[in-house]
C-alpha cells in the first residue's frame, strides 16, 4: 500500500536536533510553501523545493520522503501556531464568555487565513489522499481537544458528544474559512455567516442546557 493510500499519519523521517539542522528544516518548510502557493499541490514536487531553498535534493529526502509528507509536516506546523494562540484565548476565560472568545478567536483566525495564502494552499493539500486526511485529522483533532475542554461548562454531563461538537466546530471552520479565501468570494461576508453558525449552534446547546 502506497504513502497516497495508507491511512498511516505521515511524518518526518528525521526531526532536526541541532541548530543548524533546524534551520535547514525550517528552510526547507518555507521553500515548500512558497512553491505550494506559485505551482499548486499538483504540480509540486521535491526537486522544485530543493531548487528554490537552494539545497541538494538529498537533504530534503533526509527528512521528507516524498511531498506528501511536506505538506503534512506544513499542516502540522501551522496547528501547532493555532494551538498555542487557543491556549491563549482559553486563559482568558472566565473573563470572557464563551460567545466573545468564539468571535474573537475566529477573527483572528480569518486574518490569518486573510493575510497568509499558505494556510488555504496547505489545507487543500492535505485533503487530497487518504493518508494526508488521516494525518491532517490528528492535527485538527488536538485543537478539537482543546475546543472541547473549553465547552466544558456548556455540556458537562456528555463528554463523548463534547467531542463531537468540538471535531465539528474545528473541521466546519476551517473549511468554511478555505472558502472565504477563494476567488470571487467575499472574505468578509462569510466569516460573518461562519460567526453566526457556530455561534447558533453553541447557543442551542447552550438554551437545551437551561430547559
């Protein structure tokens, strides 16, 4: 069974230890987005990452077996950003209600969507084989985790339908902020109709709670 059809998270064959190996790491990773945004994940290859972060092409086979991985690796790297950022609202609560820190979280996810073409670029990526969905769903289910641990108050008696609700509200998200990046589309208008759907659906569950 090929890396394309496997379910097998993809990763790194190797993870830098050193400094200077990380820095040819993180090289290679920015090379690789800005070659993902010119060519698209079709067209891309290792040989052009190589090319444009100007190294041989066996030290990106170091690391990375094949693009797939690459872009999983990206995938990896741009959750890990949105984790930490999610620690941060969540510390904020109780000084915030959950409908502010939803807002507010998904504001500044649009501007990162808005102002970094990669993050569309990547996340269409990863949806294109069995293998790079299966590793993209890890990454989204650890920010799913976390979303969960923040719906706490609004259902604490269903924790396995807390999970359920947070792998929903990260996967609809994300998507849905895909579509407000493409062309023709107005980036705006729908972060405002994402804001009022995860908002409705929170406080349904919210005014189900209090019946």
């Amino acid at each position: 069974m090929s890396d394309t059809t496997s379910t097998a998270p993809l990763v790194p064959r190797k993870r830098p230890t050193q400094e200077r190996s990380r820095r040819t790491f993180e090289s290679i990773l920015n090379a690789a987005r800005e070659v993902l945004i010119d060519v698209g994940f079709e067209s891309l290859t290792c040989e052009q990452i190589a090319t444009r972060a100007e190294l041989p092409i066996g030290t990106i086979y170091q690391y990375f077996a094949n693009k797939y991985v690459v872009v999983c690796e990206l995938d990896r790297q741009d959750s890990s950003t949105v984790s930490a950022e999610l620690n941060e609202f969540a510390s904020e609560i109780p000084s915030l209600e959950w409908p502010q820190l939803l807002e507010k979280f998904l504001d500044h996810l649009a501007d990162l969507w808005r102002t970094d073409p990669s993050r569309r670029a990547v996340w269409l990526a990863v949806q294109s084989t069995p293998a790079t969905r299966a590793t993209a769903v890890i990454n989204e289910r650890i920010l799913a985790d976390q979303v969960s641990r923040a719906l706490a108050p609004l259902t604490p008696d269903q924790r396995e339908r807390r999970a359920m609700m947070a792998d929903v509200l990260v996967h609809t998200a994300f998507s849905l902020l895909s579509f407000s990046v493409q062309d023709g589309h107005d980036h705006e208008r729908t972060v405002h109709e994402l804001k009022r759907m995860l908002g409705g659906y929170l406080m349904l569950e919210e005014v189900s709670r209090d019946a």
